[in-house]
C-alpha cells in the first residue's frame, strides 16, 4: 500500500493585534511567508474581508504581490477572492498580471460570500446578488479571459491569455462542492469555521467530481486552527485569544485580537457554548504530541489531500513557533493512500 503525502499551507488573513499597527502587521505576513517557505509549506494564500478591525488583508491582490515579490518559491494565492465583489474582467487582469510577474506561482481561490456584513457589501458593489447567482458562469469567464484562444473575443484580458494561474473553488456549504465537482476544479472547505458541513461535502466532491482539463481527479483541501507550543500550558493560554475573537465574530463586538490570558471559568464556558463550540470543532490546541494525534486523526477521518492551517495568535514570534512545530508534525506523519 502506498503512502500519500498530504501538502501543508497557510491561511493567512494578516491578522492585527492589539496594540500592533497595521504596517507592522503586513510586515509580519511578509516573514511568516518567508519561514513558511523555508519549513516546507506549499502555499500561502490571502483572504479577502472587509470592514474588519482585526483584518489587514483587505486588497489581497495587493498583498499578494507583495509576499510573492518577498519569497522565492512558495504558491502564493487567494483564498479567497470574493468574486461577487469584483468584476471577472478585473479579476482576470489582476492575477494574469501577477501570473506573468511570478510565473507558475500564484493561486486564484474563488468564494461566492462577500466577506464582510451585507451593509458593506452593498456598497462594495450595489449588483452583486446578481453576481452571486451565476458565481460558476462568472468562473467560466474568468477561465475564458485565461484562456489562449480568447484572443478571438470582441473583450480580452490580454496579459492573462495564456497564463498558469489554477482556479479553486472555496466554500462552507453544499452548494460549492456540487459546482467545484461539475467544473472539475479543486475544492478548498472552510472548516475552520464553517465545521457542520465538512464530511458531506467532501462526500458530495468525490461522487460527483467530473474530470476536466484542469484536474483528473478529486482535490480536496480543508481549513484547520492550529495552535501549537511547546507546552499544553503555552498552548491554552494562546488559545484565548481566538476564542475571544470567535466570541466577537458572533456578537458583533469589533476590536483587534486580543493579548492571550489565563484560561478562565468564564471562557471554558465560553468555550462549550454550542455555537462556539462548534466554530471551534477542528482547532487543534497543544504541544507537538497532543496536535499531532489531532492532525491525524482529521487526515485519517477526511481523506484530506492537503491542510489549510489558520493559526491566529496574538504574538508574532508564538505563532511563527506553531507553524514550526506542525511542519515537523507533517514531515512525520504517514497516511495511507487507499
């Protein structure tokens, strides 16, 4: 029986700490992208939102050049590009510039949310139900602004005709993997947030997943929390953090990450409030061993072809360290290829 190696990347949403600016924070992107490349991560991509006080990374094709033009050979992408927000032409433009800047190295991850609250949605773009409605026919015209013989098409996104941007499609629902499985594309779960959905719609991608030009088999990645020291102690105490910030995602409360604390009665309340709970259902906390009997079982339990890991953590430097210790776990870990 076969091994099967199972790829490692990161999630990043330039996550801002209280008390940290925002050009400190980008720049923090910028080294946990060169330390990730340098440990063996496949990739890293850049999530779009908007109206959020403890997210930088808001003109992710910007950023995307930027961490691309500091790094030497890790994918460099997005997870995703909300595409209703965006017209396909300027999408198209946008990563085909980025693709002849950095060949065979930039991802284009495509979400149908809007990343943010429907107020500011609107005022992103006033159209963009409409938009969401033909979200897999708004793909197909980004792969035709791609594509060589769109040179014969009345509008053309010149500088991307031709060039090696691979589209996923991301999702949190059922409706995604029955579009990425018709379209033969790769698909890439939000479930570290979006849990209750995981399984089905690895089930749903599988079964019907019909092959393209693009893909000849099933792709699958799936989002993970990952918070990892070099004690369970160190570990818990970090793990506040995103616990406070999942608790402000729900409640509406806006601030930057906050520093982490002792665990209190009152978070492991928190904690095991169902909602919460369940947000928080693949966030994997502790030393190397305790995450990495975690890590395996997830792997074992999803067929996963590669981890997306989320680690938002409240110091730089505790973070850097996590992503350190689940390199080593990958480079450990063997799962069956069946």
């Amino acid at each position: 029986m076969n091994k099967k190696e199972i790829a490692y990347s990161i999630l990043e949403l330039a996550i801002v700490s209280d008390g940290v600016t925002i050009e400190q924070t980008l720049k923090n992107s910028v080294d946990l992208a060169q330390k990730a490349e340098q440990i063996g991560y496949k990739r890293l991509w850049l999530a779009e939102h908007h109206n959020m006080i403890h997210v930088a990374s808001v003109a992710t094709s910007i950023l995307i050049g930027h961490i691309a033009g500091h790094t030497q050979s890790i994918q460099v992408g997005s997870g995703g590009i909300m595409l209703p927000n965006h017209s396909a032409l300027i999408v198209a433009e946008q990563f085909g510039t980025l693709g002849r800047l950095y060949p065979n190295r930039i991802n284009l991850g495509l979400g149908r949310a809007p990343g943010t609250d429907q107020v500011t949605a609107h005022a992103i773009r006033s159209d963009r139900m409409q938009a969401v409605q033909n979200f897999g026919g708004e793909i197909e015209q980004i792969q035709q602004y791609f594509s060589e013989d769109n040179e014969w098409s009345q509008v053309r996104a010149v500088v991307a005709e031709g060039v090696n941007v691979p589209v996923y499609i991301l999702g949190s629902s059922l409706d995604s993997a029955h579009l990425a499985a018709k379209m033969g594309l790769p698909y890439a779960f939000a479930s570290h947030f979006a849990t209750g959905m995981l399984h089905d719609a690895l089930d749903i991608y599988r079964r019907e997943f019909q092959p393209s030009q693009y893909l000849d088999k099933p792709y699958t990645i799936a989002g993970v929390n990952v918070i990892a020291a070099d004690t369970d102690e160190a570990a818990e105490r970090n793990f506040t953090s995103l616990i406070r910030m999942f608790v402000g995602i729900l409640t509406g409360k806006r601030e930057a990450l906050q520093p982490p604390m002792e665990m209190t009665d009152e978070l492991m309340m928190i904690q095991h409030n169902p909602t919460v709970r369940e947000m928080l259902k693949y966030s994997f906390v502790g030393r190397k061993e305790a995450v990495a009997k975690q890590i395996d079982k997830f792997i074992q339990d999803t067929g996963v072809d590669e981890l997306m890991v989320v680690s938002n953590m409240y110091d730089h430097a505790d973070r850097i360290r996590s992503l350190e210790i689940l390199a080593e776990i990958m480079k450990e870990i063997e799962v069956n290829d069946i």
